[in-house]
C-alpha cells in the first residue's frame, strides 16, 4: 500500500504541475502536449485508484494506532474516504469533460471511448466540476500532510514513518 501510495502522489504531482505549467506557455503543439500528459497522469490515478482498493479489499489497511481519540480517528477516517472519492471523481470528470468537448482520450496510443456525447454547456459543468474537485482535493492533501506532520513532531507517534518509503514497517 505505501508503494501505491507514493505513486498515486507522484500522478497527482504530474498531472498538476502539467495543466499549471500548461496555463504558462504559448506554444499550441506544446499546450497540447502537456494537456495530454495531464491526462495520461489522470488516468494513472485511476488505474492505482483500481488497484488500491483491490489491495485494500483484499489485504485490509494499515494498522491505526488505536490510543487515538475516536474524534480523530473518525477524522481521519471521513478525510480518507473523502480523497479516494475525489481520486475516482476527478479522472472520471476530466474524461467526461474531454468527451463533452468533443475530443478524444488516448491511453498510450489507444482511444478510449467517450463517457458523453459532445455539449458545450455540460463541458462547461464538468470544467467547473473538474476544478472544484481539484481545488478540494488539494485542500484534503494538505490536511493530510499537516495530520502526518503533526503526529510525527507534536505526537511523536510512528504514523509517519510507516508511510516513508523504504522503511520497515
């Protein structure tokens, strides 16, 4: 799970920075590449979406350190099912709104098929969506990482180390 973790972050990071560095060049051959390596990355996240509750259905979690307050587990527990919700929703939207636009989606030379038919007001939804859903996961990271860094250097606890990669667990 840690590994997927850690790609899953990876695909995340790459498809941001792709569609923001995309906002930033003028180039319309090079706008168009970056637009499509947002996409292969978005797709990434689905296929480890896929696999990581294959995994997680199959081998269950992660132990919790169960001294903690049920406020806080129950936190942290709303905040995980929150993000994997917006890791399935947010490929889903941008391949919809793909559709909606009327442009194909390409997977390493394939096309997949389109989710919609082509509308401009709904490509319109789905890019506000698509957004939005953006912007609340990246919210959630970010309370992810503050919660991680908290228990590593206020709790001193060994939530933190358990995620790194190449530790023992």
């Amino acid at each position: 799970m840690v590994l997927l973790h850690w790609l899953t972050v990876f695909c995340l990071c790459g498809a941001a920075g792709l569609i923001l560095l995309r906002d930033e060049v003028s180039g319309r051959a090079l706008r168009q590449w970056l637009l499509e390596g947002h996409r292969h990355f978005g797709l990434f996240v689905l296929m480890l979406f896929v696999i990581r509750i294959t995994v997680r259905l199959r081998v269950g979690r992660l132990a919790s350190t169960a001294n903690m307050p049920a406020f806080t587990r129950a936190a942290a527990a709303l905040t995980h099912i929150v993000m994997y919700a917006l890791l399935l929703a947010l490929p889903l939207l941008g391949w919809a709104l793909s559709s909606a636009q009327g442009k194909p989606v390409h997977l390493f030379g394939a096309t997949l098929p389109a989710l919609v038919g082509a509308d401009d007001d709904l490509a319109d939804s789905l890019q506000t969506w698509h957004v939005d859903a953006a912007w609340l996961l990246l919210a959630l990271v970010i309370l992810h990482v503050s919660a991680a860094l908290w228990h590593h250097f206020i709790l001193r606890d060994d939530i933190l180390r358990k995620m790194l990669p190449g530790r023992r667990r």
